[in-house]
C-alpha cells in the first residue's frame, strides 16, 4: 500500500483523434483488442498499491462511466477509499464548465481534501503504459523534491503530431531547468509521460495560488512558468509508452502490439491490465477462416481472412472477407467477400457484402461508430 | 433474513475419478471446459440466468481449486447482499462431524443453510454436466403440475437407456416408476440429476433417511424411490437440448470438440443467455504470421506460432513455431514448445511439452503394456507435467 492517491485528469479534448473521440474523451478510446485508455492508468495506479482515484471527468464522459461502473473490475469498489468519478458541477465557486486544469482539479478540492494519502498521482489520460509508481514514489521523498515528473526518451514529434509535448531539461543534479510545451524546435528527448508525484498539499498550493492569479492551465502556468521557483525533478522510465496524439499514433500504437516484445512489454503477468469482463466465448475460427500477425480478441468469429490487424472483442468476419492493417472495434460485422484495408472502424460498424474500403498506412481511414457500408 | 422462493443446492464434492490424472489435484466441478471454462461455470451461470440468487455448493473432494475459483462469486454476479454463492463443506458439530456420505446426506448436512432462507423449493443440481437450461421455466412447470418433485429427465437413444436412471411416466408426465441403471430399460427418459423439491417436503424426507442404517443417503437410490413409494406427486420435466456428462476423458474431449464449427453442436454464443467464468485478465491472444489455425477456439492470452487444428486452446496456452495441435485440448497456461506434434491429446493445466515431443504417436509393440481404460484413444498429459524434449508417447497413455 502506498501512501497515495490517484488523479486522473480525462478532459483532454484532443481534436487530432478526430472520429474516435467524436463521443467519447480520450480515456474511453478502445485500445488493443479489448482495453479503453483509461484501464491502463487505473491499472497502473492498482497495481501499485493505490486504492483511492479520482477521475476529473468532463465532456462526453458518458461512455467512460459506463465502462468504470463501480470499479469492482480494477478492484477499486471499496468501502476505504476506492473509486471517485467527479463531473463537472455547477456550485457558486464552480461553473461547470473548466477554462482549463487548474480549474477542473480546483473544483475537485473536496475530494483532494478528503484523501488521507500525503501524496498524489496526477496523471493525463493519453499516454499509455505498464509501470507501477512505487519506485518514483519513493525517489520522489528521497530527493525532496516539490514535483517529480515521469518521463521517457522520445525523438522530436513531426508538428503535426504534437500533442501536450512537455520537452524537460536538466542540470546535471537532475533538477528540472527548462520545460517548454510543444516546442517548435527542441533539443531534448526527454519527454514528460503525463504522471506527476507531489505531496497532497504542494497540489492544493499551486492550485489556488495560479487560479487567485486568474491562471487556469495546470502545464504552463503551474509546471512551466515554475520551474526556477519549485524542486522539480524526472523519474525515467524505459519501458514502451504509446502517447495517442493523433490518429495516425492511435494507429501506430496499436500496430506495434504485433511486435512480441512490445505486447509482453505493455501485458506483463505481474501487472495485468484489467479491464470491464464481457463474458465472451473463445474467439472461433470457423471454415477457411484464418488469421496471421494479428492481435484476436474473445468472441470473435473468423470465417474470413485476417492478416496484420487488430480484432476486438466479438467482431464477426463473414466467409470471403479479406482484413489487412487494420484495426476493427468492438461488435462489428464484416461481410461476405468484402474487403478492408488500413482502416479503423469504430464500434458496431457493419460492412455489408463485398464491399472495399483503403487507406493507407499514413492516413487510415476511420469509420465511425455503428456507420453501414 | 428475508424468505427465498428457490435456492440451488450445487453438489460439487464427486472426485471424478474416471477422469483420471486430472482430478488429481481438483474436484471435477473445477476441471476446465471450453476454452476459458470450468465445469461448474454451467450450473451456476444456468442459476443466474433463471433468476437464482442463493447457491450452496457443496464439496468435500479436493476443495481448494474449487473455493478460490469461486471467491465472492462476483464472476458469476453472485455477490449479493442477501443470498449469493456458498462454499459449503462437511463441518464438526459439537463432538460429532462426518464426512458427506451420499448426495441426500450432503444436502441434510446443511438443513440449516436452507432453513435460513425459508425456501419454499430446492432446486438440486449437480456440478458434472454441460448444458444450459433455463431453471425458472422448470419451476413454472413444477408449480403447474402441482408437483411435490419433478426431475429434469432428456430422452436418450433406447440402446444407452441402461446406463441412466430411467423414468417411467403416465401420460400426463407424472412419474410412476423410477429403475436406476435399469438391464430392460421399459421407456428412454434418462434423469439428468436436476431436481426441484418443496422444501417442506423434502426436509422430513432427509431427517428420516438420515436414521435408516440400511440408506446409502442418496437422492437417486433413497429420497426419490421413498416418495414414489408414498404416492408423492413426482413430475418429469422434459429438457431438450444439448446436455453432456463430462464425466470421462473421451465424453470430456467430445464436449470440448462439440464447441467447433460455424454451427456447434453446443454453441456458446448465445448473447442472451452467457456463461460466466472467472476471467484471469490477460490480452486477447496473438496468431504469428507463419501460424496456421483452423477450425479451433482460441482463448485470451495465447500465443500461438505453430499450426492448430480442430483443437480447443484455453487462456494463456503457448503453442511454438512448427509445431502441429491436431484434435486436442490444451488446458489454462500450457506451454507447446517448437516441432512438437500432438494427435488427440489433452494436456493439462500448465503442463508443458518441451521441443520435438510427440503426443499421440502411433502404438509400437515396443512401447510395451500400459493401461487405456480410462482413455482409450485419447492420450493425456497430466497438469504441470514436463515432457521432455523428443519424447514419444504412444496413444492413450497418461503422462503424470
């Protein structure tokens, strides 16, 4: 058990994930084969020994509190602590609507307040990966540090997939000297993974202290513009991250769990990755039904041929029908003789008889959910 | 507490011997099934699915798969405030306490677990079998005949009758006589060992048994024949539908083969009434690009590089490069290493079968005398077990 809590923040309102986060926000985006985003934080954060989460919902989070329900799935349906989903509220301290972070994790100060935990997990909801905290945690108190900041070795992002880039520097202390969001030129691979370790009340500080100063981004005007007053320093990590800046990352990302050591990176025994139970049979593969290179999840009916994709669970692939590059959500239906290459389709897309649709591996094409071809 | 309409005694505590070497360690109930199954998934997702809140299952044989598999039965939606599932097993009572000695004892043994409830009926099932069976349609019946009991029975083909306990009936379906394992089986009515009891009637029924000295304290042999012989109202419910006894290594891997195909004997998939199962949170599974898999389930969490056919792959299973599953079942986390070829087989949970094995190879006169009765064709390789790189094991054999 460690002497933490976690926050989550979900409001990310990412247009460059165009289609799929139409209705739904980034941490209910499905991710390889039968995960949404946010499984992977809780599990971090369970794994670790963190049993008190919070998660700042705030647009299209429907779809994310059906998936959570009551957390019994991350084990976080406790009596002590467990799991908060906190929407936004209108009370006459708050709007409802948040001009940024700093006034999403303001308005969630009662539930910060409440926390027995000295310390807590701030994390975004787009970055994926399989870690647990402890190790950062403990460093953390060891250096004395006011922040401590996740991060990975990451090259320079084309502009146009640049998303939340928090590029770090450091002196040869490790102390953070420069932070810079989505720079234009950067010569750092460093690059923060979205989790900050701080002590409770250092949060509740620099919280009001930048909304007092009308300051409402919780990157620039907390991080960035503090780096000379506060300690802040880096936890590396070296394992696989999958940041979801774009469709074409979502795309990237998902492909790469067909790389061996990548999926037995991301889905460690030690620290699985739970997610909401379906109850689905084995996946059947039925006929002249097959599959080559691809990641096939429970429920699944192949009578088709798929190759190089990435199949949630219960998709149904009609005799004759051809896959390839592909990654195809939850409940869709691919009919007879129809072809589909590097696409994307969304839940319950239903591709009828002999149809053929491509893209290309820089651009899929993305259906959205429940479309009929 | 407040009063249950009807709760479901599961009897789990046979030990299934005649499934040899992989009840060694676990009670039959907790063998698994279908790719990410057990047995006893069937009888406890049957109960939810009819509206059945409270089962009492109880064991005695080998608890310990059997209990952690069950846990807070919260897999099964079985977590309840009132009611929910009970690990149920033989107890001392003051200075006495004994083991189960027959299903009817089994179920006077916990006269108080029932009492609590206030049931008006029993449902009585036992953990053995596959099927799915809508149990609240059952009652209907059993409350429409007016009945004291009915027994769930399926016809069966004449020649088997014999090897079942038979129920001869009236034409309105009320039983008149019940013959087990009958020579000259008069009609084909095969009880499936479902039962729904009054409560009230049922109790003295178990009390008195529980004193006759002569009583092997069994529903089949003892409590049914004691009501038949008192005029008691006993209805036979007719069940059609998939139902396999999975009592025996070939009946086993014939249920596990009755899964395969666009249109299963048994199909699984049915949105409407699911089997749950406790999931052990693993990735959807990995098919490599020189794998070849055909007409198999495939379960979460495998790896497979070889080529699988005709076979049934539970979670976690790992299949190497060049390797050949034909016709078999590869229980939970059982590891197949490279050029391995296996012909009919069931490999046990964990088991693994090193690089170049060959699992089911054809009998050779120099493979000597070894004991197929309980497999016949089907050759076995216990759970946890190592086969050694290159080893050949003939047909039928058991590997412990």
């Amino acid at each position: 058990m460690e002497n933490a809590f976690g926050l989550i923040y979900t409001g990310d309102a990412s247009m460059q994930l165009r289609e799929l986060t139409f209705s739904r926000s980034v941490a209910a985006v499905p991710f390889g084969g039968r995960y949404r985003t946010i499984d992977f934080m809780l599990s971090d954060l369970v794994n670790t020994g963190i049993y008190n989460v919070g998660i700042i919902a705030q647009k299209n989070y429907h779809s994310l509190m059906d998936h959570l329900e009551s957390g019994k799935e991350w084990d976080l349906h406790r009596k002590r602590d467990g799991l908060f989903i906190l929407p936004p509220f209108v009370t006459h301290d708050n709007t409802g609507v948040y001009r940024g972070t700093v006034d999403a994790i303001r308005s969630c100060m009662g539930y910060i307040r409440r926390s027995s935990q000295k310390y807590v997990v701030l994390m975004g909801s787009h970055t994926i990966y399989n870690t647990t905290y402890n190790e950062m945690i403990s460093e953390h108190i060891k250096s004395g540090a006011d922040i401590t900041i996740m991060y990975n070795r990451t090259p320079v992002y084309d502009r146009k997939e640049q998303f939340d880039d928090l590029r770090i520097k450091f002196d040869k202390d490790g102390r953070v000297t420069d932070l810079a969001l989505n720079p234009a030129i950067t010569d750092t691979e460093f690059c923060s993974c979205d989790a900050f370790v701080m002590e409770k009340t250092t949060l509740e500080y620099l919280v009001e202290d930048a909304y007092a100063h009308a300051l409402y981004d919780f990157t620039n005007d907390v991080l960035v513009s503090n780096v000379d007053r506060l300690n802040i320093r880096g936890w590396e990590y070296t394992g696989f991250v999958a940041r979801l800046n774009s469709v074409n990352d979502y795309y990237k990302y998902n492909m790469a769990l067909l790389d061996k050591a990548v999926s037995k990176e991301l889905f460690s025994h030690e620290h699985p990755i739970y997610t909401k139970i379906k109850d689905e049979f084995p996946a059947s593969y039925v006929g002249e039904g097959y599959a080559k290179n691809s990641v096939v999840a429970d429920g699944c009916v192949i009578e088709g041929s798929v190759e190089n994709s990435v199949l949630f669970r219960g998709v149904h692939v009609a005799p004759g029908a051809v896959i390839r590059n592909s990654i195809i959500m939850q409940g869709a239906y691919i009919g007879p003789d129809s072809v589909l290459d590097c696409v994307i389709l969304d839940k319950g897309v239903n591709v009828l008889e002999g149809r053929t649709l491509s893209g290309h591996g820089s651009y899929p094409v993305i259906l959205r959910k429940g479309t009929v071809v | 507490m407040p009063k249950k309409k009807m709760i479901a005694m599961l009897l789990a505590g046979g030990q299934g011997s005649r499934l040899g070497v992989l009840t060694k360690s676990m009670a039959k109930p907790a063998v698994p099934f279908g790719g990410k199954y057990r047995i006893i998934d069937f009888p406890l997702s049957n109960c939810v699915n009819s509206d059945i809140d409270t089962v009492g299952v109880l064991t005695q044989y080998e608890p310990l798969a059997l209990n952690a598999y069950l846990g807070s039965g919260q897999p099964w939606d079985l977590d309840r405030m009132n009611g929910g599932v009970f690990v149920l097993p033989p107890y001392v009572s003051g200075s006495d306490g004994k083991w189960y000695s027959g299903t009817a004892n089994a179920v006077y043994q916990n006269i108080a677990f029932i009492d609590q409830y206030d049931p008006e009926y029993v449902l009585i099932l036992s953990g053995d079998h596959i099927y799915k069976m809508d149990y609240a349609r059952m009652l209907q019946y059993h409350q429409a005949m007016h009945a004291d009991a009915t027994i769930a029975v399926l016809t069966v083909p004449m020649e088997e009758a014999s090897r079942f306990g038979i129920m001869n009936t009236d034409e309105g379906g009320r039983i008149v006589e019940f013959e087990e394992k009958p020579k000259h089986p008069k009609s084909n009515k095969a009880s499936m060992g479902i039962y729904i009891f009054n409560w009230k009637i049922l109790r003295p029924y178990l009390v008195n048994d529980e004193q006759d000295k002569a009583s092997s304290h069994d529903f089949g042999k003892n409590i049914i024949p004691n009501l038949l012989n008192a005029g008691a109202n006993l209805y036979a419910y007719g069940f059609t539908g998939y139902w396999k006894d999975v009592g025996t290594i070939g009946s086993l891997w014939e249920a596990n083969m009755d899964l395969l195909g666009a249109k299963p004997e048994f199909k699984l998939s049915d949105k409407d009434w699911r089997i749950y199962s406790k999931s052990p949170a693993m990735p959807p599974h990995y098919i490599g690009s020189e794998a070849e898999v055909r007409n198999s389930l495939v379960s979460e969490g495998c790896v497979v590089y070889g080529n699988v056919e005709k076979s049934v792959l539970f979670t976690g299973v790992h299949v190497g490069a060049n390797s050949v599953i034909r016709d078999s079942i590869v229980m939970p986390n059982a590891v197949i290493g490279e050029n391995v070829t296996v012909e009919k087989a069931i490999i046990g949970e964990g088991a693994c079968v090193e690089n170049g094995a060959h699992i089911g190879a054809e009998r050779l006169e120099s493979d000597g005398d070894y004991d197929t009765k309980l497999t016949g064709d089907i050759t076995l390789v216990a759970n946890t077990v190592t086969v050694p790189e290159g080893r050949r094991i003939p047909v039928g054999m058991i590997v412990k």
